[in-house]
C-alpha cells in the first residue's frame, strides 16, 4: 500500500509548520501550503500550456500552465519539479530557474474549494515529446509567450486563475 501524498504546512512568512495529507488539505478551508507551478520551453521558444482533466478536483478542464505540484516534505522544489514533469507530461527538464519566487496566491474554485499556496513559479526547458498522464492532462499545446497572453487576457475563463496572475507578472 502506498502512503499518502503528503504536503508542507507553511506559516505566512513561508516556514514550515508541518505537514498533510494532500487529499485532506484541499477543502473549503484549506491550509497555506507549499506548492509551485513550472511553465515549460521548447528550443523553438514556444511555451507548453495543459488543459487540466476532467476528473481533477479544483479546476477540471480549464487551461494551466504547464504543471503544477507539491514538494514532498523535504524535498528540494527542483527534485519535486524534476519529479512532477515526468508523471505528469512524460518530459525530462533542463535549464530549471525560478522566475516569481515570491509568487502566492489564494483561489476559491465554483465547488468552493480552495487553493492556498506560496507557490514559487519555475520556468524549464524541454526537447523531449511530451506524453501527458491522462490522469492530470486533458490535452496540451505548444503556444508562442505572446499568444498566450492574449487568450489570458481574452477569456480569463478558460484558464487556471493562477497562470492569469502569473501571467501579469511575468509580462
């Protein structure tokens, strides 16, 4: 039997306070928590964005950034980043640097749960073919930076609010 997922508790300055199961955090009351988002590149400058399967509890099917994730409980974010591409999307990454690594936010989902997280927002490279894991990815597109701005700022609807408020930062 596999344990669960485990999550960081953090306090607001961002220090760790503890840790959770991962499906019991995320409720109407979910704790801060440590987490990060990695937009990936490929060698022709193209950004990868994923739209989130149906069967994720917050935000089924609306477009993302390219992944998402948790760092285990010590465990260093690039490992966890390293670790998330591959299950994820099937890629391995290079060239891994932190973009917004002050980067937090709060987000109330239309089922009412919420997302709560200082998440640190990595941009990474690719050559591989991305293979997604049907489990976490509906599908995926390869976009110019700029295309994707504008489908953000054009149908905020249709994406994960937390990439349209990287997005603003990243401009």
């Amino acid at each position: 039997m596999t344990a669960p997922e485990q999550v960081v508790l953090v306090d607001d300055s961002g220090a760790a306070v503890g840790t959770a199961d991962k499906v019991s955090v995320h409720t109407a009351e979910t704790p801060l928590h440590l987490a990060f988002s990695c937009h990936v590149y490929n060698d022709a400058g193209e950004v990868l964005v994923t739209r989130r399967a149906l069967a994720k509890l917050t935000w089924p099917g609306v477009w993302t950034n390219s992944f998402c994730g948790h760092p285990a409980p010590g465990e260093e974010l690039e490992d966890a980043i390293v670790r998330r591409g591959v299950f994820e999307l099937g890629i391995t990454l290079r060239d891994i640097e932190v973009v917004l690594p002050d980067f937090r936010y709060r987000a109330v989902d239309a089922s009412g749960i919420v997302e709560n997280e200082v998440c640190p927002v990595f941009r990474a490279v690719t050559s591989d073919e991305v293979a997604p894991n049907p489990d976490e990815v509906a599908e995926f597109a390869w976009v110019s930076p700029a295309s994707l701005h504008e489908a953000a700022v054009a149908a905020p609807y249709a994406f994960s609010p937390w990439l349209g408020w990287q997005l603003e930062q990243l401009r």
